[in-house]
C-alpha cells in the first residue's frame, strides 16, 4: 500500500506504507486508508516531526526510524513538513486516500 498525501498548495507527497504509517503515528493521526489533517492540526504535527527527527538522530533508533529503511525520517519527513507548512500558511487541508 502507499500513502498519497494530496492538498492544494503542494504537489503529492507519496510514501510507502511503513514509512506512511510510522509519519501519521508520530503526528497522532491513524494511520487508515483515508484522512484529513486540517490546518489547525499542522503546527503541532509540524513540531511533533521535527522533535522526532531530532530524538533520531540523537542516536535513539526508536524514534522514526522503519526497520531496514536505509534513510532516516529526516529524508522522508521534510517533503511532508513543507506540504503541511504551505498548507498552513494558506488555510487548507491535506488528505490521503481521498
């Protein structure tokens, strides 16, 4: 399964599943078929990925990481952290599986 990321103000965002799932969970959202971050959720979700991207690369492994991913979440978070930030920004939301 993939995850596509879609909103109006940046261009897809598509991730595999574990890398999907493991993104949804840091910010709290569930990581089922389809969903919805409105704008009001995106600063803390924003913050949530940038506190997990820093307990990473401290050394914890546990933080982000997908067993036998060879790149760290900081490489898969960013695109992610640029969608939710323009999005903010403007005032709309992004959805998956819709």
């Amino acid at each position: 399964m993939l995850y596509k990321f879609k909103s109006k103000n940046a261009g897809d965002v598509i991730m595999l599943e574990p890398n999907g799932r493991k993104v949804l969970e840091i910010i709290g959202k569930d990581a089922g078929p389809t969903g919805i971050i409105l704008p009001e959720q995106m600063p803390a979700a924003i913050e949530a990925l940038h506190a997990a991207i820093t307990l990473e690369e401290s050394g914890d492994v546990e933080a982000g990481a997908v067993p036998g991913d060879a790149l760290g979440l900081r490489q898969r978070a960013v695109p992610f952290i640029d969608m939710l930030q323009r999005n903010h920004k403007s005032g709309d939301d992004v959805v998956w599986g819709v």
